[in-house]
C-alpha cells in the first residue's frame, strides 16, 4: 500500500525538556482510510497529532503527506479537537463562511450558498443565523464539522472531538459524521481514549503505550458498517484492545 500512502510517519520521537513523550512511532494512513489511535491518557496523543499535522516539529524521524516531507501545518488538511474553535461572535452561516476564507470564489452570494449547504448537511437547517451561544454543545460540534467539511480537506484530523460531549450526543455525533464521510470521503485520523468510539468508526486502530508512548498493537476492524457494539465480533475486539491497554 506504499503508493497509495497520504499520511507516513516514520520513527518519529517528540519530548519536551526532559521528558521524552513520542518514542518512536511508524505507522501509514491510506488515502480515504480511516484510522483511529487510542492511548491512555497522557501518552502523548494530542503532541502526535500535533506532530502529524505539521504544528510541531518531531526530534527525530519524519512525517510525510503524499509522499513528500511535511514542513507546516498544511491548509489540505484540518484539525478538530476537543476545545473548539468556533467564533462567538459570528453567526453560524458566519463561522461557516470564514472557513472558506476568501477561497471557493470571491463572490459573497455563493460563499453563503455553500455555508447554508453545509449547515444543513451537518442538520442546522434553521440555525444559520444563530449565535454560538443559542447552540447546544451537540449543535456546536456539528458547525465544527461544517466548517471542517466545507473547506473539502483531503485530511481530517480529529483529537478527542467528541469528547467533551454527553454520552448521548456522543453517539449521536458518531454517526454524523459517518453519514457524511459516506456522502464526502476524506482520509481521517482520529485521536480518542474512546474504545468504542474507535471500534465503531475506523478501519484500523493503533494502540498506543504509556509514555514514552510507542505503538502496543494494531488491529484491523473488519466490520460491516452500521456496526453494533453489542456484536460477539465487536466485543472481541474491545477486549483485546482493553487487554492492550492494562484494562
Ligand atoms: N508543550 C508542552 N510542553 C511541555 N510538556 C508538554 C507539552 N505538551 C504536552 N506535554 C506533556 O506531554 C505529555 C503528553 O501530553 P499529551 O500529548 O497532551 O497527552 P494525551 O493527549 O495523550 O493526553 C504530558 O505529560 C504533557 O504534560
Ligand atoms: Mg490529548
């Protein structure tokens, strides 16, 4: 799968100061894969996609995007963590169209097209004009994946994007954003301390170590989607990547 390779990490180790966090971690993302990496907290997940997508720089080893040595953050590719980044001051159709960032044509008309369609697309119809603070945390979530989504990053890069969320809208999100990787297929690589999360939507999952983390274990899901977490196949899984875990 060299050649068809859109994320390549190699050997790559991170520290800060004296403490060594990134022990040396290789691993590759196929175009359109779907990859999710789970660790105990504070292992080092968030400094390795900081690393991956070019916001910090590794101690050693390499990161490459198609095949070419990352040098920076890349507009090709988008973040969505835990914390968010939505303005509270601009409306939705607002938050939505600074994303485009004067990208997508100039024209002001067809900027707000696209945003009311990718409101709608995440279920905000009706909300375009709402402020942040009239959003529930769920709705909130949902224009971060608007504005990732709208400017069609080849890479989606999700750390613990749920996370903050209740159990329920949890779930819920999950299959959000499912439903438009089906419509919209991007390369992703999500960060969670969420078993099941990962078990439900990836391809593939790393297991990382305790810090100075390195890659425990790797496990392929090969599970038709809609999965079912109460499946024996699903269950197995969990219990070998909880086994990994020291759980
Ligand atoms: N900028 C930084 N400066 C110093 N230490 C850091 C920095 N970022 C993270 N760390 C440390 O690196 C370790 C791993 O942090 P982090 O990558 O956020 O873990 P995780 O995301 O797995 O919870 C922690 O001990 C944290 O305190
Ligand atoms: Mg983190």
């Amino acid at each position: 799968m060299s050649d068809n390779n859109k994320i390549k990490v190699d050997g790559v180790r991170k520290g800060f100061g004296a403490l060594p966090v990134i022990g040396g971690v290789s691993f590759a993302v196929a175009d359109s894969e779907f990859v999710a990496i789970v660790g105990p907290s504070g292992c080092g997940k968030s400094t390795l996609m900081n690393v991956i997508a070019g916001f910090e720089r590794p101690d050693a080893g390499r990161v490459e995007i198609d095949g070419a040595p990352l040098a920076g953050p890349s507009p090709r590719g988008i973040v969505i963590s835990q914390h968010g980044s939505v303005f509270p001051w601009l409306t939705v159709q607002q938050n939505l169209m600074f994303g485009l960032n004067g990208k997508h044509g100039a024209d002001h008309g067809e900027r707000a097209a696209l945003a009311d369609h990718y409101a709608a697309m995440v279920g905000l119809k009706g909300f375009e004009s709402a402020y942040p603070h009239e959003l529930s945390g769920g709705m909130l979530k949902r224009v971060e994946l608007a504005r990732a989504f709208i400017v069609k990053p080849e890479i989606l890069y999700l750390d613990e994007p749920f996370s903050a969320l209740d159990a329920l809208m949890n779930l819920r999100m999950r299959n959000e954003l499912l439903r438009i990787l089906e419509e919209e297929r991007h390369t992703v690589l999500l960060i969670t301390h969420d078993v099941d999360e990962a078990i439900y939507m990836a391809d593939r999952i790393l297991v990382l170590s305790p810090r100075p983390t390195t890659i425990q274990a790797r496990f392929e899901v090969k599970l038709p989607h809609p999965r079912r977490l109460a499946s024996p196949e699903a269950e197995a899984l969990r219990e070998a990547i909880l086994r990994e875990l020291g759980l």
